[in-house]
C-alpha cells in the first residue's frame, strides 16, 4: 500500500493499494498530478493525483476491497524481478502532459 499522510494527523488521508507485495519506492511528477509506485510484486502502479483530490474530504482514505480505484490509472506489467528503482524523465515538451516513465 502506498499511504498519503498530512503531518500533525494520526491517519492516513488516503490509501492507495493494489500491489501484492512490498512497495520499494514511490515518485510524483513534477507537477504533482500522478504518482507512480513500484513493487516486488514486478508491476508499476501509476495513480492519478487529480482524481483523488476530486473526490473531494468525503471520500474514503482507503477504497474498499473488490471495489475499483478510480485513481488507479494504470498498471504497468513486464518486468520479469521485482523493480526497485524509476524515475519520471522529461519529455522535451513544455505545453504538454504527457509523462515518461523509466524503471
């Protein structure tokens, strides 16, 4: 799970899961609209910042079991071990929100 905290609160205001098995590292892009996670489970997690804080105070912190996270842009399949490490790369386009991905 990947947990979102706001210092000074005891809980998480949102929870982002899906992996099966351990997260090794999380990266925002830099206009802080997706965040990527990355896990021992051999997948790429993209989830869109946007869409979470669009739900607006009233949504659950954690979507509940079976249900789909509409956050959850995409998951990313194909590596073969476990992935520890990624980053966003620039994209050479200023007006553009499109993103890169590297692992």
């Amino acid at each position: 799970m990947v947990h979102i905290c706001e210092i000074g609160k005891t809980q998480p205001v949102r929870t982002f899961a899906g992996h099966e098995d351990e997260v090794n590292l999380i990266r925002f892009t830099s206009d802080k609209s997706l965040l990527a996670s990355c896990s021992d489970d051999r997948t790429v997690r993209i989830w869109n910042i946007t869409v979470w804080k669009e739900e607006g105070p009233d949504a659950p912190a954690v979507i509940p079991a079976g249900t789909v996270d509409k956050a959850c842009q995409c998951v990313l399949r194909g590596h073969t071990r476990e992935i520890s490490s990624m980053a966003w790369c620039p994209n050479g386009e200023t007006n553009t929100q499109q993103h890169v991905l590297a692992t």
